[in-house]
C-alpha cells in the first residue's frame, strides 16, 4: 500500500474539483461531529447492516471523515482497520479524536483507492461517494481491492436530497446552486455492473429541521456539505443578501412545527464481490 494517493496526486495536477472538495471538508473538520448528527444514524444504520466482521483481516472506511465508523469496526476487529479520506483535514481530526485506536490513516481518492489489488477484505463508505465524479469509477476501484468473496456497503444520496434547497433556489433565480444527485434507477442500474455477484438496496428519506434559514445554510457548511460542484455551480455562491432574503422567504413557507426541513434521500448499498469459481 502506499500513503501518497494517486487521487493526491491528480489533486496536485489541477484537479481543481476534487481539490475544492478536499479543501472543503478540511476546513469543515473541527466542527463536523458537532453538527453530522444526520451522519451517525445514517453510519449506525449500516454498521447494523454489515455482515459478520469473522474472517475479515483487512477493512477500508472510504472517506472516513473524522473516523466515526471505522472507529467502530476496530473496536470489533483484531485486523487491519484503514480510515481513507481525500481531506488531510478530515485525517488529522480522525488522528487526534481516535488516537487510541490501531488505525490506519491514508490520504486518498475513492476513485483511484491506493491499495493493492484483492488485498481488502471489507470496504465501507458512508455519504461519500456522492462526492465522487463516478459511482462507476468508486465501484470498478472496490471490486479492485476487495478479494473475492469481499463485501462492500456504503450509503450514498440520491435525487430528492436537498430538494427544498434546491427548489427555493430555484425560485430565487430559476439556477441551479445545489449539487445534483444520482437518481435512484440509475443507482440501480451502475450497481449491476459485472463484478459483483449480488447486491441488496435499502432506500429511505431522512429529514433535519432547523430553526431559520440561515441555521439551515450554517449546518450544511459545518459539515463541509457546502461546495458546489461544477455542475451545480452555474448560478454562482450562495450570497447576495437580497437573494438571501428571498431564498429565506420561500424556505420559510415550508416551515413545520419543528423547524425548516431539509431532505435526504439515502442509499444504503451490500454487495458482495464475485467469488473466482463464479
Ligand atoms: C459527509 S462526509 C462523511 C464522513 C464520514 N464517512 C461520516 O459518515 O461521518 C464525506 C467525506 O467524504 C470525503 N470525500 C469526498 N470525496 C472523496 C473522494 N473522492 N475520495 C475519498 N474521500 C472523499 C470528504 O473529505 C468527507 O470526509
């Protein structure tokens, strides 16, 4: 295995995507556990869901944040446990919080995962990929390193995630400012790809609340969930304080007993890695 990513390599080579991403989420990491309470019960849902950790020797959270559940695998787990994340930030603030942990902390890119081939025996993500340019190029990577038999789950979002963002924004000035998310048939149909020998999908919609607007603008940047992507960036940044006003508006017609809502779509995602006979 080697520490310097390929992904940090093409990071320094202009991909200024990626970069933002990173950057990001860096900047994101000291005050990420304090607001990704929506992140521990998705996290929590899909360590319940996981296969038995007996035989496993190698496991890889990818983007893995600050380590919340790579954490608790190791607790689990006599093998080798890899936290890898794209945000030296997100790293060092994984380092320090599970400093007790034999955890392995590599910078690097789900899509260019630097690790050897079939040398993991378990593979988990959760609300990460939906950073990637691919879910093809993160699942062609998996099945890379996973040994046959090898188990991946993930949770990733899909259309319908920050929709009443989006259609607020759309209001304001009929541009797109939030990322697009991958609608779910065509979730459904990257996962058949060759490769895997089974798959099992589990949708459900996941909703915070949040006092004001601004409230609900803060939470996503607390959490790095805040950068937009090219293809979302079109409209320009979230500012303006006019615009602001009106985005407040409509978002404020949507307001319920506990808050202004924002919506999740969320994957969670088991697939198996062919066995060699199959
Ligand atoms: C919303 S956070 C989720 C963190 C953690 N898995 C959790 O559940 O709390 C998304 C993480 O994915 C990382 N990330 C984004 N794009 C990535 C990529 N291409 N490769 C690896 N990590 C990536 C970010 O740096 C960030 O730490």
């Amino acid at each position: 295995m080697t520490t310097m990513s390929a992904c940090r390599r093409s990071v320094a080579g202009g991909d200024r995507r990626r970069q933002r991403i990173a950057n990001g989420f860096s900047r994101a990491a000291a005050s990420y556990d304090a607001g990704a309470q929506l992140q521990r019960a998705v996290a929590d849902d899909l360590l319940a869901r996981l296969p038995t950790l007996e035989g496993v020797q190698t496991l890889v959270d990818v983007g893995c944040g600050t380590g919340y559940l790579v954490s608790r695998l190791a607790e689990h787990h006599d093998g080798l446990s890899i936290g890898l994340d794209i945000a030296p930030g997100m790293l060092d603030e994984a380092r320090r919080r599970h400093a007790g942990h034999a955890i392995q902390w590599v910078t690097g890119c789900a899509e260019a995962l630097p690790l050897a081939d079939g040398s993991v025996d378990l593979v988990v993500s959760s609300l990460a990929v939906q950073w990637c340019d691919s879910l093809e190029g993160f699942l062609n990577q998996a099945a890379r390193v996973l040994r046959p038999g090898g188990w991946l789950a993930f949770t990733t979002l899909c259309e319908g995630t920050l929709e009443e963002l989006h259609r607020a924004w759309q209001q304001v000035d009929g541009e797109r400012h939030v990322n697009e998310f991958m609608a779910e048939a065509r979730l459904i149909d990257t996962l058949k790809t060759p490769g895997w020998q089974w798959y099992e999908v589990a949708m459900a919609t996941r909703r915070t609340h949040h006092a004001t607007p601004a409230d609900t603008l803060r939470a996503l940047k607390r959490i790095g969930a805040n950068t937009i992507t090219a293809s979302a960036a079109a409209g320009g940044g979230l500012s303006g304080r006019r615009r602001f006003a009106q985005l407040a508006q409509t978002l404020e017609t949507w307001r319920e007993p506990t808050g202004i809502p924002t919506r999740y779509r969320v994957a969670t995602v088991l697939m198996q890695r062919r066995h060699l006979q199959d």
